[in-house]
C-alpha cells in the first residue's frame, strides 16, 4: 500500500512538473506573439513559429543611412566609419567595363532600392546589430519610455545598455520591456525553412525586358560571352547585368523576393553566402544553394531574418 502511495506521487509530481514546463513554454511563446502583434516591424513576413524575413535584400540607401548614422556618432573618418563602407572597387574587379557601377552604383539614388553589393560578412553582421539597437530605439521612443536627444559616441543607444540600466537620464517611465526584435542573418536551416515562400528561379524573369533567358546565367539575357566580343565595354553591361530592382512581389502567395539569382546573400556561418548573384550560372545555382566566399564581391549581399527576443535568454 505504502509502496503504491508512492507510486501515485512520483506521478503525480511527474505530471506537475511536466504542466510546469509546458506553461513556461507557451507564455514564453504568447508573449513574443504579444510583441509581435502589438508591434508590427516593416519590410519582414512571417515565415513559421517566430522567425520573420526580409522581404527584400538589404538596399543601397538603407545602407547609406547605417553610413551616415555612424559618420554622425562617431565622426567622418573614425575608424568605425571607415569600416561601414562597401568596398566599391568589386565592380572593375569582377570586370573593367563596369566602372560606371564603381562611381554610381552605391550614392547615385538611381539605384537606392538596389541591393547593396561590396560588402564583408562581417560588416553584414555589424549592421544587423546596428538595425536591432535602432528599431528598438525607435519603439521606446514612441512609447514614451525613453527621450529622443542628441547622441554622439558617448551616449548613443544601444540594447544592452538599455537592459542593463545604463541609459542615465533619457529614461522616461519606470516600465520596462523585456523583449526586442534581433535582427541577424540567416542560417543553413533556416534559409531552407524561407525558400519556400520565394518567387525566385521563375517570377523574376517577368521583371526582365528581354523575352528570352538563356540558361547560362539566371538574369542576364543575352549570351554572356557574345556580349564580351560583340559590344563596346560602354554599352555591354548597361541594361543586362544590373540586380534587379527591389519592389513589391509580384505574387502575394510568394512573398520574398529574389532569394536565388538576383544578389548572392551571406548566411551566418563563416565564409558562406546562399541563393547565387547575376553572375552565378543557373546551373551552378540549382546544383548546390551555397556558395563559399572568401572576399566582398559585386553579386553578393545580404537580407536580415528577425525574431523577438527575451533579454538574457
């Protein structure tokens, strides 16, 4: 009898435990969805559970504003200045007859939706670090939790400092959050949980003007290596080699837009980018979705995935 008594409470404890565990994880999961309803963040889409995409890859004037925001804290010429600038020169050294791109393609506003190419993985990291600590900014300040003031790099915001108390007397209200959307880039596993809501490999072709692809390269519409011989180097790559425009996709029930062909995207882990840019073969691509890059270059950039996230955890 004894011994059944104490079956009873092992099982009954068993299944305490157990309810505990499950509570814990689905407020965990109904707070973030709070967040997630109550603040709805720009530019991404649902993907499944928590994880939120970019609808388009990163653009040149959304990395102007990372150029220029940096210039402004810590001044023109500091060291984290230099280090937010793409690297330019990828464009003559991918080939010479794309000099213009060197001179145009990241300040002229012609090509501000354009994906921002030249970049490091690293660098990629460092604005998505950036991109966290300023939509968080953005949403106390509009909650009226913190004051909007002038920042240089003595006091400029960031999350940890925020979480940590050190926000000295910006701090408006008491109340605290807990959660922030972070912002980061993509893994192996969790570009293959987004492919399936791409329009690439067949709805961007309809953006192109050329009515016929060739399959040697994804978005260029003409023999490559005919260009090479049969035009003059000023005309040769100027309609026909530029990633496309980043606007609003074509097919809703496809929400992401060129996640292969278009602009080549780094992936979290070291030296590896995703999807292949306009100058990968179609072929290459559809073989293998990765790539390892070693160096920035003039087809790979890079899109953000985002999640909300509880400080600490």
């Amino acid at each position: 009898m004894i011994s059944d008594k104490m079956d009873v409470s092992k099982i009954m404890l068993f299944v305490v435990l157990l309810g505990a565990f499950y509570s814990s994880t689905g407020q965990k999961g109904r707070d973030e969805n709070v967040y997630k309803e109550k603040f709805p963040l720009p530019g991404v889409v649902p993907v499944d559970g928590q994880l939120l995409c970019d609808k388009i890859e990163v653009s040149n004037v959304s990395w102007r504003e990372y150029v220029y925001w940096t210039k402004r804290i810590f001044g023109e010429g500091s060291k984290q200045d230099q280090t937010t600038m793409p690297d330019q020169t990828v464009w003559t050294a991918a080939d010479t007859c794309l000099i213009d791109y060197e001179l145009f393609y990241f300040t002229h506003p012609m090509y501000n939706g354009y994906p921002v190419m030249g970049i490091t993985q690293h660098q990629a990291k460092e604005y998505s670090k950036w991109r966290t600590d300023r939509v968080l900014e953005r949403m106390l300040i509009k909650m009226k939790m913190i004051r909007e003031v002038e920042q240089d790099s003595s006091n400029y915001f960031t999350v940890e400092k925020y979480f940590t108390g050190k926000m000295g007397d910006r701090v408006i209200s008491e109340k605290k959050i807990w959660y922030y959307a972070e912002y980061r880039l993509p893994t192996m596993a969790e570009r293959e949980r987004i492919l399936h809501m791409s329009d690439s490999l067949y709805a961007s072709a309809r953006h192109r003007k050329a009515d016929k692809p060739t399959e040697s390269y994804m978005n260029i519409y003409c023999d490559f290596e005919a260009c090479v011989k049969g035009f003059g180097k000023a005309e040769r790559y100027y309609s026909i080699i530029q990633p496309g425009y980043l606007g609003t996709p074509p097919d809703k029930r496809l929400p992401i837009l060129n996640l292969r062909g278009n602009a080549g995207e780094w992936l979290e882990e070291e030296g590896v980018a995703a999807g292949g840019g306009w100058k990968d073969k179609r072929e290459r691509i559809l073989e293998s979705d990765t790539f390892n890059i070693g160096e920035p270059n003039a087809w790979t950039g890079f899109r953000n995935i985002c999640e909300w996230k509880k400080w600490g955890e």
